[in-house]
C-alpha cells in the first residue's frame, strides 16, 4: 500500500505545485498572512480543503522563510464515531499532529428553528478563536478557497442585496489580538479535487446531523450560486476571474452609495 503521507507531500511539491503551493505563497504573501513569531491554529474539519490546508502549511514551513509556529486545531462538535475516526485516520496517514478538543455545537444547533448554519458558523468560530488562544496562538487559519469567495460574493449581491466579500484575514472583535486568516484564498476547487483523487484520499464532505437527515440539503443557496456560475462558464471562461475581480476594482465614483464603519455615505453627500 502506498505510504499516503510521501504521496501527498510529493505531489504538492512536484504535480501540483503549481497550481497548490503556488497560490498559497502568493495569498499569504499579497495578503500578509504570515509574520515572525506567529503561533497559528490550523482549523480543520476533516474535509478536504483543511486538510490541503494542513499540508500545505507544513510544507511552507519547511522553507522557513519565516519562524512561526503550527497548532493542528481540531474541534469536535458532536461527531458520530464513523466521522470522528475518519478525521483521526487521515491526520495520521498525512502526518498532520492534531489536537481534538470537543463543543456542544451539534446539540445546540440541532434545537434551533432556523438560521442553523449561520448559527452553527458563528459558533465554531468563537469555539476555535476561544481554544485557539487557550493554545497561546495569535491567529486561526480556515481553508475557504477561491470558488467560496467568488460563490459570496454573489450571494451577497443576489440575495444579501450587498458587495461583500470573504476577506482574506479579518481582525476578530470579540477576542482581542486574535486574527483570522485564510491562506487557500487563490486555490481553485477543482485543484483541490483532483489533488485528493491524485492521491486516493476520502475526507469528510459535511458531517452534520440536520444535513444527515434532510434529503433537500442540495437546495442550497450556495450550490444554486456554484451552478449558476458553471452556466454562466459555458459562454464565458473568464467569469470566475471577473466576479473575483469585481471588487478587487470597486469604482466609488460610480456607485449610488457606499458603507465605511457601518456608516452610510450616498453619492449625492458629495455630489
């Protein structure tokens, strides 16, 4: 049986390096992910994205380039055995050193009557910022990829009737010196994909109870976005890039009004 950690590393080095290691040195460099003396908590939730994610920290640190230090940070929020040991598993076969810690999230989240996965994201990430600095880390790292950035911003246009983003780093409010990065931020889904069937692995794809139960989970806004984009891919292959691009280039000249600190400005202040 092929050693499943050489496979992954290899691969990330040499098949995939260009379209995996690459892109992440790029996001943390354009975007200053990683300082000197940075102690970070690697979030992962078993899929794939934070397990790539794993990797590929431990492969930039292997340059060192920059002295910073690695928490594998893994929280359990009710897992059904099957799930837990699926995630242990391929931490062990990918030589990823997890710490597991465990929260009540599943439980509360099962007894509310809406919003559950905006509740259930809000709370894992006070969770993982509480643990995190228990840990003595400065910053928590999530594996959101370029597809899940071009797919908000849609959503945020079609139906939050806002231009927002998911940041690239994000200083937290609520847990003082803390800071949330996301290194996969010019990683493209597919690349993601065809690296873990590259190396035959099988991670997670959405351990959730309410999820598990409901067979109109795929009616989703997210995957109606991911197929409207693929539709919109068939006339026009630069669509992803555009939709990135569009608010890398906002024109404050030529919008009705803007927000800054939550404040209002319409065009007609300054008109």
């Amino acid at each position: 049986m092929p050693d499943k950690q050489f496979t992954a590393e290899d691969s990330i080095r040499h098949e995939f390096h260009a379209r995996l290691f690459t892109p992440f040195t790029q996001a943390c460099m354009r975007y200053e992910l990683i300082s000197e003396g940075d102690r970070i908590a690697v979030c992962i939730s078993g899929g794939k994205d934070s397990m790539l994610m794993a990797k590929l920290f431990q492969e930039i640190q292997r340059h060192r380039k920059v002295n910073f230090d690695l928490v594998f940070l893994v929280m359990d929020p009710g897992y059904n055995d099957d799930n837990r040991a699926l995630i242990e598993q391929n931490a062990r076969d990918l030589g990823i050193p997890i710490t597991v810690f465990e929260s009540p999230i599943f439980d509360a989240v099962d007894n509310a009557d809406k919003n559950t996965c905006y509740l259930c994201a809000r709370m894992r990430r006070g969770y993982l910022y509480s643990k995190a600095r228990e840990l003595g880390c400065n910053k928590i790292s999530l594996g959101h990829h370029y597809n899940d950035v071009i797919e908000t911003i849609l959503m945020e246009m079609l139906y939050g009737g806002q231009i927002r983003t998911m940041m690239p780093k994000l200083r937290s409010k609520n847990y003082e010196g803390m800071e949330l990065i996301r290194p996969m931020y010019l990683i493209k889904e597919n690349d993601i994909c065809e690296w873990r069937d590259h190396c035959d692995l099988h991670f997670l794809n959405c351990a959730c109870r309410i999820t598990e139960r409901n067979d109109k989970a795929s009616d989703s806004k997210r995957l109606e976005i991911k197929e409207l984009i693929a539709k919109l891919k068939e006339t026009n292959p630069y669509i992803e890039a555009n939709i990135f691009s569009s608010v890398e280039n906002i024109d404050l000249d030529a919008v009705i009004a803007y927000k800054e600190d939550g404040e209002k400005h319409p065009f007609m202040d300054d008109y």
